[in-house]
C-alpha cells in the first residue's frame, strides 16, 4: 500500500519441480540474489505476490499444482504449493472418499499458502495450520529436507504422526523466511452425516459480551466443533456492493445507516454464525444445547438450517456453503468498498473469548478508526480459546490521502494494541517490523532467536528477508 517501489519485484522465476526450487536456491546463494517465494500469491490485504525487500526474486510456485495423494482410509493428502482449495475440494470429491476439505472466503488461494500463514476455514477443521501433517522443504542451500515421518525412506506415516523421531521442526517454517515448502501433508474432516448452520443475531451493539459469553463454553467443550465467526452490519454490506449504495459522500457514514443495512439483509447489530457436524441422532442434542445457551439474551433470534452430510451444493444455501467446505469468492468485493483501485490492510489482534474484553476493545478500536475518519469494519473468528479481531481498513488505491492515512491508522493500532497487552497473529508486508518489535518480552529475546535461526540456516540471507520482521545479519538494525 502506498508507493509501488517499496515492493517491486525484480525477476519472476516459476519452477515446475522441488530439483528445480533446489537449483533456484543454489544460484541465489552463489549470486546473492534474494528471493521471495508465493504458492499463488493471493495473500489479499497482506501483500499479494509483492516481496517485502525491493528487487527480490519473486519465486512462482502455481505450477507446481498436483494433488499427489488422496488417502480415503486415513483421510489425508499430500498436496503441492500451487493447488487451490478449489482443486482439492474437486480432487477430494472426484474421488468418492467420505471426507470433507476446508476452505476460505477465497478459494482461489493456495492451500499451502494459506495453512503457512496460519489462515482460517470454516468446517470443523478449519484451523488450516492445525491440520498439518508432514513438509517437503528446500532450505535456502537448496537442500531438501522431509520432516516428521517423512524423513524416513519409504516411509509409510508422514502424514499420520507430526513429530517424528527427535526434535519437531514444522513450526519453523510457518509464517517464515527458513525454507520453501514443496509438499505439505493435510488431514481432512470426515463427512457428517448431518449437519445445521447456526446463525445468531443481536440487535444491540452491547450485545456483543453476552453472545460471546454465551458460545464460550459451547467453544470449549466441543458442542460447537467449527470456526465461529462475529460481524457487524459494515461487513455484510461491503461483501455485496460499493458505500456509495449507502452513502455518496466519503465522509463518516451518517447515523442511520447501520439500521439500514440491518433492514435490508435482514441482520442484527452483530451476527454470529458456525456450524454443527455430527450423527443423524446426535445433531438434534447439539441444537438444543446451542438454542438454549443463547435464550438468556434478551432479542437474540438462532436460526438454525438442517442438512444432511451429501447434500449437494445447490442444496445448501449461499452463505451456508464455505460452512461445508464448498469454495467460493463471495468476499472479493470487500475490498471495493471505497471505488476506484479498491485496498484493504487488517489489523488483526489475539484476545481472550471473553465478551467484556472484546466490547471494550471494539470500542477502543472504533474510536481510532472514526479519528483517521475511516469507518469501523470489524469481525472476529474464534477457532480454539481465543479470539482474532480482524478489523478491515477499507480504502482506495488512487486516493493518496486516504492511502496515507490508512497506513497512519495501521500504524498506530499496532502500537497502541502492544501498549494494551494485544498482538496480531499476522500482518501485512508494510507493518511486518511493527508487528515483530510489538513482541518485546525480555528485550525482545524471541526476536533474537529468530535472528539466530535465521543466521545458521540461511547465513548468506537470500531467502525472503525482511518476513515476519526477521532479517539476516547483514540487513539488521
């Protein structure tokens, strides 16, 4: 966001194979070029196919787009970096297996792509980076490393056990500048053979902490198995058209039009929705829970729509599919909210499932948003025992006011949310030294053992530097 410079890339490469990422990573080592690589680089609002250091070499993975293997009794895959989850979802089901894949609101990402940066689905096996299980890896020498039971020839498990013998090293290379992921194992859902859309709505903007209040201990113990997610009225409108449906000046948006978008869609001041999976026989007891965990909050309307675990996508309704693992592109026009070239850039912190918390924190977080004279655009996703507010900066490229003021907003809610106790889980390219100094804890030691990794494994700092704020020797402050 902002001068197109700062990010330009330098040279495209596009591999076909891991021998040829191998040869890649050797000539760069031996020129010192750097390289930046992207599985489909749809990374949308964190930076898309742009490197963070100027010049780099942009490493294109998309050809490498085979779903290699299908395993229908274990339920796992093993897929390379340029399948989107479209093509798993038509693989998996080509195949006849009884298991579901997951998706996000885009599916013409990458699945790799997306699990690497910890993104989110909306099936029960929606935390995409929880569902790993296994990595092909070329380090920045060009060697090829398998992890877990992968480093083993031959080996029958690599996507059944994660850790393998001795020390697991997956997590390095998630959201990381350590190695290119070639190959990544995935465990799939099981097909239900029933399942309900929940879809819960408040009508008052305090109602916030007694809903979320009321799906924490369901989110706990179980009874709700998939990714819930919490929007106001902003988002459901800027998911169907442009502001100017509502409001033609760019000013705030007047009082008033919140209640009208409630009115039109039908919505409430905030409006929850997840997923039940479970046995024909089972799923009734899961929807009497759920109704009567919500009852207690004066106004609150549950509807719930009821399905079986085959039932084919004309049969499920639009904005119930990505709830069964169905791709689609229904948010692509957020980012057109404003006109023109439409942006967006989050700002995404981690808090607790506790709804005084988050009330206060929206609050907070709307106050800023109305003083850049941005409108408040906000949802969060809950996908085990936290919260993520993701808070959207709607804007105009072509608006270079605006643009500055957007980057300012972003900017300051990174460090005002550090000020507060509030990290974001991932960030976009032009934040990403932000992010990473926000994460200070003993003079920021975590920060240095990035650093230390970073320099025994990529010494000469070809690989992507500058991701996640982690730099090699030569670039650090």
């Amino acid at each position: 966001m902002g001068d197109p410079a700062e990010f330009a890339t330098g040279l495209v490469v596009r591999p076909a194979s891991v021998e040829e990422v191998s040869a890649v990573a050797r000539l760069a080592t031996k020129h010192r070029a750097t390289l930046w690589p992207i599985s489909q680089g749809r990374n949308n609002g964190y930076g898309g196919r742009s490197p963070r250091t100027a010049g780099s070499v942009v490493v294109d993975l998309s050809r490498m787009d085979r779903v290699l293997e299908i395993d229908g009794v274990s339920g796992t895959v093993l897929v390379e970096p340029g399948v989107r989850f479209a093509d798993l979802h038509a693989a998996v089901r080509e195949s006849g297996v009884p298991f579901w894949t997951s998706t996000p609101d885009l599916s013409w990402g990458s699945v790799i792509g997306n699990a690497l940066e910890r993104g989110l689905g909306y099936t029960a096996y929606g935390d995409h980076h929880a569902q790993v299980c296994g990595l092909e890896v070329v380090l920045p020498d060009g060697e090829v490393v398998r992890t877990g039971m992968g480093a083993m020839e031959g080996g029958r498990a690599w996507q059944l056990y994660r850790p393998g013998f001795g020390p697991a090293v997956d997590g390095l290379f998630f959201q990381s500048n350590l190695g290119i992921v070639t190959k990544m194992g995935l465990w799939l859902m099981p097909a239900p053979e029933a399942w309900a859309a929940v879809d819960i709505a408040v009508e008052g903007f305090d109602d916030l902490a007694p809903l979320i209040d009321a799906m924490r201990p369901l989110k706990l113990d179980g009874t709700i198995q998939s990714t819930v997610v919490i929007g106001d009225p902003l988002g459901a409108a800027a998911f169907t058209g442009p502001r100017s449906d509502w409001q033609e000046d760019r000013g705030m948006l007047a009082p008033g039009v919140h209640e009208r978008i409630m009115e039109r869609f039908g919505v409430g001041r905030w409006n929850m929705t997840f997923a039940l999976y479970d046995h024909a026989e089972m799923i009734e007891a899961r929807i009497g829970v759920v109704e009567r965990a919500f009852a207690g909050i004066p106004g609150c309307r549950v509807a719930v729509t009821r399905y079986a675990g085959d039932a084919s996508a004309d049969e499920i309704a639009y904005g119930h599919r990505v709830r069964a693992g169905i791709p689609d592109m229904y948010a692509e026009k957020l980012s057109f909210w404003f006109g023109g070239r439409g942006g967006h850039v989050s700002f995404a912190p981690v808090l607790s499932l506790d709804g005084s918390e988050a009330l206060a924190q929206v609050a907070k977080i709307r106050d800023r948003f109305e003083a850049a004279g941005f409108d408040y655009c906000g949802a969060f996703t809950a996908a085990g025992r936290s919260l993520v507010h993701v808070t959207e900066v709607l804007y105009d490229r072509d608006d270079t006011e605006q643009v500055a003021r957007a980057r300012a907003l972003v900017r300051s809610l990174i460090e005002e949310g550090a000020k507060e106790g509030y990290g974001e889980y991932r960030g976009h390219l032009a934040f990403m030294d932000d992010i990473a100094r926000s994460f200070d804890w003993n003079d920021g030691a975590l920060g240095r053992l990035h650093a230390r990794l970073k320099d025994a494994l990529d010494p000469a700092g070809i690989l992507a530097p500058g991701k996640q704020g982690v730099w090699p020797a030569a670039r650090r402050l």
